[in-house]
C-alpha cells in the first residue's frame, strides 16, 4: 500500500519564524512532478507530504498512437494538452522521421511550451494569461478551422472540449494518446492519522482526475479529515466540483508553482491573523 515515507513526517517542528512552520501540506501530484514544489514549501517552513494521485505511465499498445503520427506531415496544426503529452509524445515522434517543417504546434501554456522547446520546437503558440483549453480556443489562430487538421497529443481519455469545439469550427481532428494515467494509492494512508495528529493542514491538487480520486478515497468527499482541511487547487474548474461537495477551496491566480506556494502563504497568513484574534 503506498504510503507516506517516514522521513517526509520528521520535520514537523520546523523552525517556527517561517511563514509555513509547522504546516502539513498534501501535495498530490505525480511524483516526477512534486519535487520543485515541495521544495518551496519546504524552504518556508512547511511539510511537505507526498501523496500522489495520479500516476504517469506508458501505453501498454502504441499501434494506434503510431499510425497518427505516420502521417504527421498531412495536418496543419499539432496540439499538446501537457508537458506530459510532450514527453511521451516526442521520442516516438522523432524516431519516426522527425517534426515535419509546415506542422504548426500549439500548447495550453508556458510549461508545455518549455517542454517543447527542449525537443528542439520553439516556435510555439501558447495563450497568454489563461494556461488552459479554454484560453487556448480563445486565440485568434484558432478561430478560422474549416478544412484544417488537427492532431491533440494527450493520455488516454480527458476532456473533449478542445476537439468538439474545434471541430464545430469546421476541423478535422484526430487524437494521438500517448501515455495513460492510473491512481496509485489504494487508500487514504496516513493522511486521516496525520489530520487526526493536526499534522495535516492543506491538500493540493492540480487536476480534476487526481480530485476525483481524493474524493473517492474519503468517502465521495464526506470523511471528516477532507471536509476540515482546506484544498489548494490551480484552476477554478477543481473549484467548482469541490464546492458542490461542501469543502473547502482555494484557487491560485495562476497555474506555476510560484502561484501555488503564493496562495499557500496568503491563505496561513490570514489563519495565523484569525487565531491570534480568538486568542
């Protein structure tokens, strides 16, 4: 059963002039993708306690992934919905024949666009504020579609909007899923003890799949250690879901992990500000 390591629990008396001392924070991403957060939280004061939701991992079956990309030199645009879709994606992509020179690329932001440039893509259209498909539809290249072709790198499954919207614009397009997400954890593990021993404080989560699980992991959201510890979320779509369930929610102004660890400080900020008046 994955659990948290024993080693990420032992700093809980952190030195108590940080702004996150002695706050336990659930970060829920993918493991390869925690580090530089929890890193942050760490240098403030905080406790950072893996426990991921979601895991990143290859298709068992590339044949349909790779007779898309066959024939890649025949669409007009190439859209990668996350770094993860770039890093799953390309290899393949590359010992295929290469990037053909007319394929336009286009990502949902700034990350996947760092994670296309160091496979050689650099010129990439990314939105410039909202980092998500909403405000990638928003631009203008990807208003006119009649006739074009489109291909979405994604995983398997997720949302449709990009796809039904694009082609309700008069494209054509086609998916090419490259990896698969599973949810490692079997149960809660330790976070209803950690809540239970006031060693848990925030749980964040950057996607609606890994909220989804934390909801099935707690009782569809009813357990009492989920409903007492407020969430940190990255987009207000998590948002809207948790507050249909009652919980509580905060959403960061943008979808970095400086952004995050912004929220995270503002929101124990205003709790130490609300105990000191109770005092």
């Amino acid at each position: 059963m994955p659990g948290v390591p024993v080693k990420f629990l032992q700093n809980l008396k952190a030195m108590p002039d940080l702004p996150l001392a002695g706050c336990g924070i659930a970060v829920t991403r993918p493991a390869a993708q925690a580090e530089a957060l929890m890193d942050m939280i760490r240098a403030q004061g905080g406790n950072p306690i893996p426990f991921p939701l979601l895991e990143i991992v290859p298709l068992e079956d590339y044949t349909a992934f790779e007779h898309v990309i066959s024939s890649l030199e025949d669409y007009n645009w190439a859209i990668f919905i996350s770094t993860n879709a770039v890093e799953h994606g390309l290899p393949y992509v590359l010992k295929s024949g290469g990037w053909p020179d007319k394929l336009r690329c286009a990502g949902v932001g700034p990350a996947t666009a760092k994670a296309l440039a160091g496979f050689g893509i650099t010129q990439v259209l990314v939105p410039a504020q909202r980092y998500d498909s909403e405000g990638l539809l928003a631009l203008p290249e990807m208003q006119s579609m009649v006739g074009k072709r489109i291909v979405i790198f994604r995983g398997e499954g997720g949302r449709e909007l990009i796809a039904e919207t694009l082609r309700a614009r008069g494209a054509q397009v086609v998916y090419a899923e490259c990896y698969r997400r599973r949810n490692p954890q079997a149960d809660a593990g330790d976070l209803p003890r950690l809540w239970q021993n006031n060693q848990l404080h925030a749980i964040i989560v950057t996607s609606s799949e890994a909220l989804r699980s934390l909801l099935a992991l707690a009782d569809d959201g009813t357990a009492n250690w989920l409903r007492a510890t407020p969430l940190y979320a990255n987009h207000p779509r998590i948002g809207e879901l948790v507050r249909e369930r009652g919980l509580q929610i905060c959403i960061a102004n943008g979808s970095d992990d400086e952004a995050m660890l912004q929220c995270l400080l503002i929101m124990q900020a205003a709790r130490k500000h609300q105990g000191k008046t109770h005092e």
